[in-house]
C-alpha cells in the first residue's frame, strides 16, 4: 500500500492526515468514508511489528488494568 497525504481546513487552520490506499482512486473512496467513521480512542504508543507476539501481550495485560479507567 502507499500513503496518501490528505488535508483539510478547521477553525481557520489547515491540517493533514495520511491514509493509506491502493493509489489515488481507491484513497479518495477511503476519503469518502470517513464520515461515518468513530473516534477510537487516543493514541499513546506505537510498538514495531517486529515484536509481534509480545506487543499483543503487553498490549493485553495493559489493558486488563486499564479497562474503563481515563490513561
């Protein structure tokens, strides 16, 4: 896949964001259906894939204390 750079304005300022897509076709039907995406939540790391299976554990035993607290 290759990255797209996409941008809008909002109270007067202008931002990007990058999606990633087949090429420009197929990142302006990803553009169109961001309206009806949902906010997931914040961002607070990025892990490698490389650490592939102990990210998911890390990443599992995180969540197990966190369930339904404010990080």
């Amino acid at each position: 896949m290759k990255r797209f750079l996409v941008s809008y304005r909002l109270d007067g300022n202008e931002w990007n964001i990058e999606v990633p897509a087949d090429d420009q076709s197929d990142a302006e039907r990803r553009v169109r259906q961001l309206a009806f995406g949902k906010v997931r939540g914040e961002i607070v790391a990025k892990v490698p894939g490389q650490f592939g299976p102990i990210a998911a554990l890390v990443a599992f035993v995180r969540n197990q204390f966190t369930r339904g607290q404010k990080v």
